[in-house]
C-alpha cells in the first residue's frame, strides 16, 4: 500500500510540473496550436483517468483490508464460541433441552444424579450409571418413574421423563 502512495505521489509531482510548464508558457504568451490542444486534452483526460483509478484501486485495497479485519473477528468470534460450547458435555440441536434426572436404588445405596438430552434414549443413560456404578450391572434391573416401568429402548421423552424426575432401580436377581 506505501508503494503505491509513494507512485501516486510521484505522478502527482509529474502533473505539478506539467501544469506549471502549461501555465508558464501561457504567460510568456507562447501560443499552442490546435494539434497541441487536443494532445494536451487528451493528457489531461488521462491523468484524470489515472486519478480516478488510483482512488478506485486504493478504496478495493482498503475495502479488501476491512474485509480481513471484519474476517478475522468473526473468525475469533467462532474460535471463541466453540472454545464455550467445548465446555459443555452435550452439544444441543433443536428441540432438545438439558435435563437432569436422579437415579436411586431401592435399596437405598445408590443415589446418581446426571445432565442428559431430553431425546436421550434411556439405555444410553443406563450404561453411564452402570460406569459409575458396575456392582448395579450384575443383575437384571428394572427402572421405575412415578410407578411406571420405563422402556429401556424409548427416549426419555417418550418415557414421560421431565427435568428433575427421581427414577428407582430396582434388582430383579438378588
């Protein structure tokens, strides 16, 4: 960009010259002819055609400039966004909302509260209690709610599985 400030600069210094030369022999009355006029139309028409484009150029340059910085906001904005959802353990899509729900034993020796999907199918959050807790996996257990069995294969939506919802394993083998 400092190049081509120090170019235009130089061209305008050209014109400044020319210009003066032109004023100059006006004064000492040296008269051009019609030849000469055209040519110094056409000179003219020229620089200002240069002019015009020197501004054009330099407005894309700077235009080009503000679309970079603009760019590398958005692409900071992003890095920032994602370093946020990174935090989270889920990542949402529409419809779905962050539950939790509490697992306890019947048995009173297990209490499991966990975040999950509302779409979450419940076997997916039965495996992450038997992580936790794999002395509960040796047997066949059941799941209640509000004294309903849950299917095990449905979501928790379809379970009818709200926010905060205590669930009770039961062991069915003991």
């Amino acid at each position: 960009m400092e190049i081509l400030k120090n170019d235009f600069n130089e061209f305008i210094k050209k014109c400044k010259i020319f210009n003066s030369k032109i004023i100059e022999a006006k004064k000492n009355k040296i008269s051009i002819n019609e030849n000469n006029k055209n040519k110094l139309n056409e000179i003219t028409e020229l620089i200002k055609n240069e002019i015009k484009n020197f501004y054009d150029f330099q407005n894309i340059i700077e235009g080009k400039d503000n679309k970079d910085i603009i760019i590398k906001n958005l692409n900071d904005e992003n890095d920032k966004l994602k370093e946020k959802l990174s935090r989270y353990p889920l990542e949402l899509s529409k419809g779905e909302k962050l539950i939790s729900i509490i697992f306890t034993s019947s048995d009173e020796n297990m209490l499991y509260s966990i975040i999950c999907k509302n779409t979450e199918k419940f076997n997916e959050l039965e495996k992450k209690l038997y992580n936790d807790y794999p002395q509960y996996s040796e047997h066949d257990n059941s799941f209640m709610i509000n004294g309903k069995i849950v299917n095990k294969e449905k979501s928790l939506d379809k379970n009818k599985i709200k926010n905060n919802d205590i669930i009770i394993l039961r062991q069915n083998n003991i």
